[in-house]
C-alpha cells in the first residue's frame, strides 16, 4: 500500500513539474525555478523589533508570549517539551525540532557536539552567518486553556551552506546557559545516523510548517525516490527526494527513517506559482551534512550517545 501511494503521489509531482516546465516556456528560470522552492516563512510580523531587543536582552530566561492565532499569523510555534534529567528539571530547553522565529520561520533540526558545546542545526537559508536565532524554549498552558510560549536568543549561527539541494545547513552554537533536549518531540529519535543513500526508505520529518489542514508540529511521512535530478537541478550528489509533504516553515526540519536514524535535512518543496503544493520533497543527507561541518562534531541522540558516519550507533 505505501509502495502504491508513493508511486501515485510521484506520478502527480511528475505532472506538476513537467506542467511547470512548459508554463516557463523558453525562460531561462528552468522547471526547477518554477517549482521548487525553499520552505522558510519570513520573520512573523508579530516579532516586533522592540519584542525581539527584550528576547534578545532576556538570555536564557526568554520571554514569555500568549502564543499568537496561528490561523491568523502562521508561524511554527508549536511544543517544546521541559527539561528533566538526574541533574535537575527545567521548563526551558532547547530542543531538538523546535521552532525558530528570527531571523526566519523554521525548523531547527538535530543536535550536534563537539565534546565542549552543544549546536542544533537548521537550514542554510534559514540563518547566515553570525546571526542570531530565536527559538521556542517552552511552553505553558494556563486555567483558561491559554498557550504561553517562552521564546529565547539560543545561540549564533557559526557555519551556513545556501547553495541549493543537497548543499543546504546551517550549525548554531547554543549559548551555554540552556538546558538541551537532543530527542524529537513527537518523535522516537533519532536513535543514530544513516550516511547511505536513503532511497526506497520510509521516512519522516517532524517540521512546524502551518497551512491547508496540517497543524505545525506534526510528524509528516514520506518515502525515498531515485534522484529527479534530469527535472531539478542538485548542487551536489548528496541530495536527496521523497514523496511527502512540506509545507512552508518546515525548512530545516529534521527527517528520520522508520528506525529513527537521522537521514538528513529538511530544504526545498514544490510550489506552482507560488502556491505551496505538498507531494515531494527535497534535503541535504547526513553524509553531506557531515562533511560539511566537519569531523569534530558529532550528532547526539534521543539517549544521549554521540554518532556519526564513522560510527553510526556509537556503540
């Protein structure tokens, strides 16, 4: 049945591309250009810049909101679970697949270390260099079912890649104040990391993406296809493609397979004329990821051990 479903879904996503390709004609943009697109949401315009100066001057405290109407200001808040180890509990963390709101609407990803510090990744197009990112860092339902959401100035970004499919990450360092939740919530990963080639693999992406009827925070579910790249382009082999929804917001998102090894990230979906169109998906795999970042940092993992490509388990 799920084969059934990603040949049907592949079909349509064929059509849709070779649609776009003739609507360009003999423009120079080309099919990908027309179809495919980053997944980011823009800064919510209710993160004014006098809000953002309080987040900001705040440090690991953040500060607390009313969580704003999503159905009128889309934007990724979703859930950030609180922190409870041996060593204490916290009601703010940084936690792997939580929401980021400044300098953009996306995803945050996995978390990284390189045996000092901790870092969370997200999408290159998502954070430059240097910048700051504001996440979610908690989250406090009040007697009247009121949502609060703690948001907070995680970390600076210290390595971005923005050059397209297969080439697309960025690692922020977070500030040594937080508490970290390297598993997903909603999510039971990622368990290690996967550095093949992922096709014909069921896979899933825990990403805060919000429009038509999917609510953020929701794991969305996919299979791995051969490469289309003869119909989009790829900056490097290492990207990958699966039938599945993204939705805008979703950038940078984390995807697992179905043993919870982390495959990859989250970059590009399809759009026709700038409607999001939910049916295929594209990202970085890990084995790019790592190469890109380097071989001194390492992926922690729901439990706390740290893998990489030379020791996928980290047994």
């Amino acid at each position: 049945m799920r084969k059934l479903f990603a040949m049907a879904g592949l079909a349509a996503v064929m059509l849709l591309l070779v649609g776009a390709g003739s609507a360009a004609g003999s423009a120079d943009t080309g099919t990908d250009a027309q179809a495919v697109g980053t997944l980011d949401l823009p800064k919510p315009a209710w993160l004014t810049d006098e809000l953002e100066a309080q987040i900001v001057a705040a440090g690991p405290k953040g500060v607390e909101i009313a969580r704003p109407d999503a159905t009128v200001n889309p934007d990724c808040l979703g859930t950030a679970p609180p922190y409870v180890d041996t060593d204490g509990v916290s009601t703010t963390a940084v936690s792997a697949g939580t929401c980021m709101v400044s300098p953009s609407g996306c995803t945050m990803n996995f978390v990284f270390t390189d045996g000092t510090s901790y870092y969370i990744g997200t999408a290159g197009h998502c954070s430059g260099n240097g910048k700051t990112v504001i996440a979610q860092v908690g989250t406090r339902v009040d007697p009247t079912d009121t949502v609060f959401v703690t948001l907070a100035a995680i970390g600076t970004t210290v390595a971005s890649w923005n050059s397209g499919i297969g080439k697309d990450f960025a690692l922020v360092k977070i500030n040594a104040g937080f508490k970290v939740i390297p598993g997903v919530t909603g999510a039971l990963g990622p368990t290690g990391v996967f550095c093949g080639d992922p096709v014909g693999q069921p896979v899933m992406h825990y990403g805060h993406g919000y429009i038509f009827f999917v609510e953020q925070g929701y794991p969305k579910f996919g299979e791995v296809i051969p490469d289309l790249t003869l119909l989009v382009k790829f900056t490097t082999p290492d990207g990958f493609n699966w039938v599945g929804y993204g939705l805008p917001g979703d950038s940078g998102s984390e995807v697992m397979n179905d043993a919870g090894l982390a495959v990859g990230d989250l970059t590009h979906g399809i759009g026709i004329a700038g409607v999001p169109v939910p049916g295929l998906s594209f990202g970085t795999d890990m084995s790019e990821i790592f190469a890109l970042i380097g071989s001194s940092y390492q992926l922690v993992t729901v439990d706390g051990r740290t893998v990489s490509c030379a020791n996928p388990l980290g047994l």
